[in-house]
C-alpha cells in the first residue's frame, strides 16, 4: 500500500521533492513507514537522523496531522493514502 510523506525546508530539500509517495506492508506502523523513507531516500534520514539512528528531537512527524512521540518506536497503523509529515525546526522573522 501507499503512503504520503510531506517533507518541509531542508528534508524537501534533501529528497529533491516536498512530497513523496512510499510503498509499505498492510498493516505497517508509523515506525515501518519512516524507515521505508529512510531507506528510499537516504539523504532524508542524513538530514533527519542523529548519530545514533533516532530521530532528532526537533524534527517533528505528523500522521494524519497528529503529532507522533518516538517514531522510528511508533506502533501506530497506518491505512492506505495516510499522509505523514516531517518537519525540521522552522524560524522566521
């Protein structure tokens, strides 16, 4: 099934695209989901990743527009045509 991420600022940037679609099992989480991006496009996870292989603390993931604590430990489903969202920290002036 499919799913689509929603990628802001430098993560957009670093996929070449703000909006990619990824195919992943029925009945795959949030955490099954991140990694297939992860793994379809590793620029991504440089961007998004840590040393250790966890998410930064300031880049935020949505499911459905929900904030998701933990996600490559999500156990949260997803359905076909869910849409997920990473957002690094923004500022502005």
């Amino acid at each position: 099934m499919d799913v689509t991420w929603r990628l802001f600022a430098t993560l957009g940037e670093a996929a070449d695209d703000n909006e990619v679609v990824i195919g992943v099992s029925k009945g795959a989480t949030v955490a099954d989901a991140l990694e297939a991006l992860f793994e379809e496009y590793p620029t991504v996870a440089e961007e998004a990743r840590d040393e250790d292989g966890s998410v930064y603390e300031h880049v935020r993931t949505l499911h459905e527009g929900t904030d998701v604590d933990e996600p490559l430990a999500s156990e949260r489903e997803i359905e076909e045509g869910d849409e997920l969202a990473l957002f690094p920290p923004v500022s502005g002036g």
